[in-house]
C-alpha cells in the first residue's frame, strides 16, 4: 500500500463536489482515498482494515468493433466486466470513503487550496469574493 493520502473532506465542500448522488447520511465522515490505497483481496476499510464494510460500484463491460469502410462485420461484447468500487462505507469508522484515480484527487486538492485562498482573500477585503460558476 502507498502512504496514507486519503483527505478528509469538509461537509459543505463535498455536497458541493458530489451534488446529485442522493441523501447522505450526515453521522458519516466523508474522506477521498486512491484507488490504489484501497486495501483488496477482500476489500477492507483503508483506516481500520475491517471487512465489515458496504461496497458501492458498477461493472463495467469492454468490448472491441471491428470496422472496415464503414460496414460494422464484427462486433465482440466481453463475457466478463470489470468491477468498479465507487464507495466504501466503514460502520466501525463512521466513514464513507469515496474512491478516486490519482488525477482526480489532485483536482479536489488544487479546488481545495484555492478555497482556502478565496477565504483570506474574503477576509482580508472583508467582502465576499464571487467564484465564476458558484451560484448565491
């Protein structure tokens, strides 16, 4: 396993980053955590390595066409998916663990510090600063 760089999300931001996924359960801590830091063989809880955990994810199925001048001969569907873990909920914890490629946790890292930013800026002007995109 990596070293630890899952990130602790404050409430507000993360509703704000995962508007839409439906009703969230406020007594769970919400955290990001790589996809290569999730420990696997059986999945477990990235902070207490336990195994009673609910999983959430999708399959995913590939498959290959085969196109000659435009015409669609072959077309193969694979039998088998890939399985895709979204979330990781960790009862023992209380956290909800959402899963993340390395290039998406350093958005939510650079989004992150310029919030912060966004904040000394409000505070030194003593004004609220307005973000392209953010409605009121």
């Amino acid at each position: 396993m990596k070293n630890n760089n899952h990130k602790v999300i404050p409430q507000d931001e993360f509703f704000n980053l995962w508007a839409g996924s439906g009703e969230q359960d406020d007594a769970l801590t919400n955290e990001l955590v790589l996809a290569d830091e999730v420990p696997t063989d059986p999945i477990r809880c990235p902070k207490c390595n336990g195994t009673t955990i609910s999983v959430e994810g999708y399959y995913r199925l590939a498959f290959t066409i085969e196109q000659a001048d435009g015409s669609v001969p072959k077309e193969n569907l694979d039998d088998e998916g890939i399985k895709v873990v979204e979330v990781l909920t960790c009862p023992s914890c209380q956290i909800r663990w959402y899963v993340v490629d390395e290039a998406t946790f350093r958005l939510y890292e650079e989004n992150h510090e310029l919030r912060v930013q966004v904040a000394i800026l409000e505070s030194l002007l003593h004004a609220p600063v307005r973000i392209m995109g953010e409605s009121n």
